[in-house]
C-alpha cells in the first residue's frame, strides 16, 4: 500500500510501541465504563482482567525471548497460559452482560404480565 520509502519509514511504528499506546485509550474505555455505572459489574471485571492479561503476556514473551529465543506465539505451553487469562476475562464480559439481560428481560416481562381480575369461584356461580 506503501509504495514510497520515505512514507514507510515515516509511518512504520514498531509493535512494541503500538502495544503500548493502544493501553491509553483501553484505560479511557474502562475510565468511562467505570463512570457510566451502567456497566454490569461481572463484565467490568472481566473488562478489568484484559489488563491483567497484558500485565502476564509482557513478561511472559520476556521469558520466551530469553529462554527459548523465540516469541511468545512460537512457546506453546506459555502462549496457552497466557491466553488463559484472556478467555477467562472474556467469559466474564459475556457472564455479566447475560445475567444483566436476563435480569433486564425478567423485569421487564414481570411487569407486561396480565393478572386476571381476582374472582372466587362463588361469585362465578352466581352469575
């Protein structure tokens, strides 16, 4: 796409340094979430706990660099549990937003539900 020298080396940024900007706006996302209270709270935990895989995939590709002398990715056992982490904060995103919506649906079909008017069976009768 970049066809000119010039403009690859201007806009080529490594991904170590895209990694770490792109954690500014993740933190405003979780700042506003936060803010909102509208968030359900097992999904702002689970929200919460993307930053924890970050905080173990640095060191984790560290020691995969040093160790193994290749990246993270290539590491399988360590790859995996790093990864753990990011599928047990995306379990709870998905938990907290389905109980808030069947919390959500509940109230909302207990208060379209019909309650017949209140007859006995003797005033039936003497109809």
């Amino acid at each position: 796409m970049l066809s000119s020298p010039l403009l690859a080396h201007t806009f080529s940024v490594s991904k170590e340094t895209l990694f770490a900007l792109s954690l500014f706006p993740y933190l405003g996302f979780l700042w506003f979430l936060t803010r909102s209270r509208q968030t359900p709270r097992l999904a702002l935990m689970g929200f919460f706990g993307t930053l924890v895989f970050v905080a173990i995939t640095i060191p984790a590709g560290i020691y995969a660099q040093v160790t193994y002398g290749d990246v993270l990715a290539n590491v399988d056992w360590l790859h995996g549990g790093a990864e753990l982490f990011l599928t047990l904060s995306n379990v709870l995103v998905v938990l907290g937003f389905r109980q808030a919506l069947k919390e959500r649906s509940g109230t909302a079909s207990s208060e379209t539900i019909i309650s017949p008017s209140p007859t006995s069976s003797s005033e039936l009768s003497n109809e």
